[in-house]
C-alpha cells in the first residue's frame, strides 16, 4: 500500500509522461509535414524548423525516461533515491537544443553562401499558420503541467515550444515578403532562427548545471518550515536550517532549536520527534537531524547580557543574526554564532570584529563564538 506521499509522486510522475506524450506526438506530425513542405518549397528556414520540432520529440522522450528513472525507489547504492536525474534529463535535453541550432546555424549559412529560390505554395502556408496555433496551444500546457509538478524538464520543452511558434511565424513572414516583394530572406532567417534556438539551449543549459552545483532553497519553504517549527511552546526560535535537494521538492536536512535549559534528556527527544514528524506533515521534508541551543532561563543577569551582546553583535553591519548563545558563569565563558552575510567583502574580518567588540565589553570572559551562515539568506 503506497503511502500518502507516494501517491503524490506517482500522480506527479503520471502528469509529467502524459505531457511529454502529447508532446511527441504533436511535433513528430509537426515534423513530417513542415519537412515535406520545406522540401517541397525549397525553403531552408521551414526545414530547420522541421528539424527543430524532431529536437523537441527527442526531448519529450528524455523527459519520459528521466521521469521513469528518477521515480525508482532508493536503494542501498542511492540511499536518498533517483529523484537529480531528472536535473540531469534536463541538462541532456538543453544539449539537444544546442546541438540543433548549431547544426541548423551551419545549414543556413550554407544556403546563404549559396542561395536557393524558394517556391510557396497557399497549402503550404496554411499548414505552417496551423503550425504555429498548435506549438503555442502545446507550449502553453506543457509549460504549466511543468510548472505545476515543479519538473523542469517539461518548463524547458515548453518553453521551447512557445519559442517555435514564433520561429514558425517567422517564416510565414518571409514568405510573405518574397511573395509581394520578391525578396528572398529565407537563408538569413534560418540563421537568426539558429541563433535564437542556441540562445533558448545555452540559457536552458545554464539553469541546469547551476541546480545541479547546488542553488539556494526558496526563501519562502523555509520561512514556512521555521515557522512551522516555532509553533511549539518549548522552541524560542529556529536557525541553521539546512536543505539538502535530491530532485524537485524532495528534500532532507537538518536545523537547529532553541529550547530551555531546563528541559531533560527525555523532553528533548520528545520535543524533537514531534518536531521532525510536524514539519514532514506539513512540508514533506525529511530533518535527518535536530541540534539543540539552551537558553539561560534561571539568571536574570544573564538574561540581560544577552540581549546586551545582542545589541554589540548586531551593530556591526552585515551581521544578520545572533544565536546559541549562552553564558557559563564558573567557566567564564560566552557562547554563540553570529550569522555574517554573504554581502559582506570579507565575512571573516567582520566576524573578527564582533568577537573584539565582545571582548572590549566582556574583557574576563572568553568568547566561544562561531562564524555561521544562512544558506537561504532572505
């Protein structure tokens, strides 16, 4: 019996292959007719455009077979699943992409080395305006199942798609201007087409390897996960919270709370069952772990140092944030992390400064800080 969230992605898996079907379908007919009429017609840019919607069909396969792939369960091999091949059918699919403008750039320039004359025909341009309806009809689905099941495999092919129905109605422009003026523009507009297609394949390209390096979380999933975490009475605050991605929205990762400091063993292992199991209800999102700041809550002086530290901290510019702090009275010393922004020109140096002002303040103490880092800092 799957469980709920294996529903979820059975269902998303479903969506994404209907999609990507649909798609194979429509460009493979796509194909064969603007081949037969390029060929027919002598028109160079028709039959790039022919061999762009073939480059689409191929794509639409990749995704299938990623989808497939990515959906295994994991295993001893890949303990946390298949789900980055998809990243990786996406990086294939913008390769695609790339590969056809190259080769649709070198084939127009060819003909404009050595042109040809181009013969339209009225049933020609009908087929290539029809052409041009269904590539935005398609576009504009399979850009929204992408968008809706979070696969940027099919967001790219829509994408694509979208950017076709203008290359196809371009051509139906130059056909229109030889016809009236007897200006063929057929070689040039293949090459732009081609340049256009490599443009489309290169930024695809690029999104692809920057997901797969690792990108920042949506500031927003993890305000919601935070805030989600807060909601328990015991917890003063969360931070630290670090998402690892193992394909679209599936996640693991790790934060940390602070809790009391008169909270015993037992509670805390409560406490943080309760809250992996709340945030994996809410958010699908597995915390593989759950670390623990205490917080001074039987000295008033103490207290009142910290919010006094606080104020010591947070006055230097590009500190973001002051946490796990705690003093130790007998030890003499003081703890905490203070989170420097990535805006900052030397994180290091400014956290070297923190620790000075801390000490001009707290000279018999020592500082116990540690330079932190907000992964999806807002």
């Amino acid at each position: 019996m799957p469980t709920e969230g294996e529903k979820i992605l059975l269902d998303r898996n479903k969506k994404i292959i209907r999609a990507s079907v649909i798609g194979i379908g429509a460009n493979v007919l796509l194909a064969v007719f603007k081949a037969i009429i390029g060929l027919a017609s002598n028109s160079i840019a028709i039959v790039m455009d022919a061999v762009n919607n073939i480059s689409d069909a191929a794509s639409s396969v990749i995704t299938i077979v990623g989808t497939r792939l990515a959906g295994k369960e994991a295993d001893k091999k890949h303990p946390f699943g298949y789900g980055r091949i998809e990243y990786l059918s996406a990086m294939v699919i913008s390769v695609i992409v790339l590969y056809a403008g190259i080769t649709a750039f070198v084939e127009s320039v060819k003909k404009i080395i050595d042109p040809t004359v181009p013969d339209y025909k009225t049933v020609s341009l009908i087929i290539v305006a029809v052409a041009v309806v269904v590539k935005i009809v398609l576009g504009l689905y399979v850009k929204k199942v992408g968008t809706d099941t979070n696969s940027d495999s099919l967001v790219n092919s829509g994408t694509d798609a979208l950017l076709d129905s203008i290359i196809s109605a371009s051509t139906i422009v130059a056909a229109l201007i030889y016809l009236f003026f007897n200006i063929s523009l057929e070689a040039w507009l293949g090459a732009i087409i081609a340049l256009i297609i490599i443009k489309s394949g290169w930024e695809m390209l690029r999104s692809t390897l920057s997901q797969i390096l690792g990108e920042r979380v949506d500031p927003g999933i993890v305000v919601a996960i935070k805030s989600t975490i807060r909601e328990f009475p015991e917890v003063s605050g969360a931070y630290d919270l670090i998402l690892h991605n193992y394909g679209p929205d599936t996640y693991n990762g790790s934060v940390h709370i602070e809790i009391p400091d008169t909270l015993s063993a037992g509670e805390i292992d409560e406490l943080t069952r309760k809250v992996v199991n709340k945030v994996y209800k809410e958010h699908g999102i597995i915390l593989t772990g759950v670390g623990v700041y205490s917080i001074n809550t039987k000295d008033e002086d103490v207290i009142a140092d910290r919010d006094k530290i606080s104020k010591i901290v947070l006055s230097n510019e590009h500190v973001l944030q002051m946490h796990g702090f705690y003093i130790d009275r007998q030890e003499k010393t003081i703890r905490f992390d203070a989170v420097i922004s990535f805006e900052a020109e030397d994180r290091h140096k400014v956290f070297e400064k923190v620790c000075a002002d801390v000490k001009e303040a707290y000279p018999d103490y020592s500082i116990q800080a540690a330079l932190d880092m907000d992964f999806s800092e807002l």
